[in-house]
C-alpha cells in the first residue's frame, strides 16, 4: 500500500465518521418513519442495495484514476447549506436529502469525477429511503385512488356484480368499500420503483432498455394495484367488508407484489430477446 493510499484511505474514514457524527440525528428520525409507515417499509433495504450496487461495478471502479476535485468542497457547502436550512424551517425532506448532496460532494472532493460518475446511480439511488413529504404524498395519492376505483369499476361490472362508485367509496348491495391511501397504488409504485431501479442497474441490458425496464413498473404497479382492487371488491361483496381488512389485506398485498416482481421479470426477458435479435441482424 502506498503513501498516497494511506492518506486517503485516512481522508475517507475521517470524514466518514464526521458524516456520520452529522447526520446521526436526522437518520434516526428516518429510521423511525420507516419502522412506522408501511409506504416506506423497504427503506430499510435501499442503503444495502445501494452498497451492492456498488460492489457490482468493484472491479471496474479499481480501473478509475483516483484525481479528487476541489469542486467537491462547493457541493458540501450546498448540501450543508441545504440542511442549515431545512433545519431552521423544520423540513424533514430536504435535510434528509441534503446527505445525498453531501455524499456526492465527499466522492468528488475525495475520489474524483470519474470515479464519482461510475457511482452516481447508487448514490441517487438512497432517494428512495427517504419519505416523500406528507403533503405531497396525499396529493398524488387522492388521484390515484380515485383512479384506481374509477377504473376498477367497470371492471367489477363486467364480471357481472352489481356496483356504484362514489368518489373513491364502492357501493355493493350488501356492503360498502371504501378505496384508502393504502390501496392507492402508491405504495406498491413506490416500492415497485426502488425494485426496478436496483434490477435494472444490476442486469446486462444496454441503456435504453434499463430505462425502459425501470418506467415499466409505472404500468405493472398500477395494473397489480386494480387487480388487487377488483378482487378486494368482489370478495368483499360476496363475504363483507371484512375481507378487506387485517391478514387477508396485507396477505393480498405481498401477492400483488410477487406478481409484480415477476410480470417485470417478463418484461426483462422480453427486452433481453430483443437485443440479441437486434445483434443477431447486425
């Protein structure tokens, strides 16, 4: 190990163990909002996938140059900047967020622009740890619920029950169902993207088609979502509302997941067949 390695791998646990001593009291906050809400459950999972995803590329990364930036000191600043701030006005996203900024700065600042390039998906990545503001879930979460019960509807329709949407409350002849923020969809979009986005990265396929691996649990997770929706309704109405509730929900929920996990295992495979096709023509 040279002179130079060890300074910097000095450098690296220095400022490692100043980060951590900084944002420790905004983590624990965090780790408790997932312990909490069932819609960011799997925060836990995302700094170990991120980890992964970094350990994926190891071998590539060992070819990259170390030349660390000064450039990486301005992004600190304005991640610390961006925290002093949130902290004054009491806002949970951006000072969690701002560790993003600051990890970004730290890489530059240490590693260099090439190095840092290779890793910025996984460091982007730890975005899904972090809750949305609640103000801003509930906005996307109304539309949605009211869409997921406008298109479940007809649906339930055209297997032959009888029923009336109110907004996003369902009316059957011997019960009512009322669609919640749990069965919006967002939960499962959200967890469905934190999916997407760590298979994407992982599997061998060319840019495009991980992009369009990733934006195609947009469609599965709302498709998953009305699925769970009709067959919730059409159970409810056959034995009550009660069907909807407790283990059978959250049983359904994992199910609709599994199903979703594997129709994007499908679109993998589809997209893998068409660029060897493409290959096989070139």
């Amino acid at each position: 190990m040279t002179k130079s390695t060890k300074i910097l791998y000095f450098q690296i646990s220095f400022l490692s163990l100043i980060f951590i001593g900084l944002y420790i009291p905004f983590i624990k906050p965090m780790v408790h909002d997932w312990n909490i809400d069932a819609n960011y459950s799997h925060g836990y999972l995302i700094p170990f996938i991120s980890a992964y995803m970094i350990w994926s590329i190891r071998k590539e990364l060992k070819q990259i140059d170390i030349s660390p930036s000064n450039w990486g000191l301005t992004l600190i600043v304005l991640g610390l900047a961006q925290l002093t701030v949130a902290k004054i006005g009491s806002e949970l996203f951006l000072q969690r967020t701002s560790m993003i900024i600051v990890l970004f700065g730290l890489s530059l600042f240490l590693l260099g622009k090439a190095f840092t390039k290779k890793i910025s998906i996984p460091m982007l990545y730890l975005i899904f740890m972090v809750p949305i503001p609640a103000i801003i879930w509930n906005q996307i979460a109304f539309p949605m619920k009211l869409f997921a019960s406008g298109i479940a509807e007809p649906i339930i329709r055209a297997i032959g029950v009888s029923v009336f949407r109110e907004g996003n409350i369902l009316h059957f002849a011997n019960t009512t169902l009322e669609v919640a923020d749990a069965c919006s969809g967002l939960r499962s979009l959200t967890s469905l993207l934190a999916l997407s986005g760590a298979f994407a990265y992982i599997v061998s396929l060319r840019p495009i088609s991980k992009w369009v691996l990733f934006m195609s649990a947009i469609p599965i997770a709302v498709a998953v979502n009305i699925f769970r929706l009709t067959s919730t309704a059409v159970l409810a109405q056959r034995y009550g509302a009660k069907v909807a509730e407790g283990f059978l929900h959250e049983a359904s929920g994992i199910l609709v997941f599994v199903i979703a996990f594997i129709l994007l295992f499908i679109v993998y495979l589809l997209l893998s067949k068409l660029e060897q096709r493409l290959v096989r023509q070139d």
